[in-house]
C-alpha cells in the first residue's frame, strides 16, 4: 500500500484532533486575530502609499525657511556677532 498526499494529511488532522483537542479553540483564535491584524495592516500601507504620492507632488513646491545647524550659517552667527547684531535683545543686567 502507497501512501499518498492526500493520506499524510488525514493522518495529520486526525492527529490533530485526538491530541491537540483542547488547544484547537485558542488557535483558530489567535489564528483569526493574527488574520485581522494583518488586514488592518495592509490597509494602512495602501493608505500611507496613496498619501506619500501625494506628498511627493508637494514637495516638488518651494519651501521658504532658515537653515539651522549648517556650516555656512554658523560663520555668518559668528559674524553677526563680532560686529554686535544679533537678534537676540540686550540684557537690563548691569
């Protein structure tokens, strides 16, 4: 006698069911948890790639700002402050 696919996986569900019959609940629990977790998941993606394509769009507009933290303008702070402008009031301190 040859034992085929089909066959194993019989002998694996009855298995299954005789030895592992009162842990079947609380995995076809957390089986279904997982399932939903993982649908929430892949929704969130197609919701972040749609927004980021849109981003990109926006992004390609100018942006007015200061630069903070880069060597040019740490030079230009440092001159700034050798000849006495700053944007920073004088202290009332005496």
């Amino acid at each position: 006698m040859r034992l085929e696919g089909w066959h194993l996986i019989i002998i694996i569900v009855l298995a299954l069911v005789l030895f592992a019959a009162p842990k079947l609940p609380s995995m076809a629990r957390s089986i279904g948890q997982s399932m939903r977790i993982f649908k929430s998941e892949v929704r969130e993606m197609k919701k972040d790639g749609s927004s980021e394509t849109k981003d990109s769009q926006d992004a390609s507009d100018a942006v007015e700002g200061k630069v903070v933290g880069h060597p040019d303008a740490k030079t230009q702070n440092m001159k700034a402050q050798n000849t006495g402008e700053t944007d920073v009031p004088p202290s009332n301190r005496v």
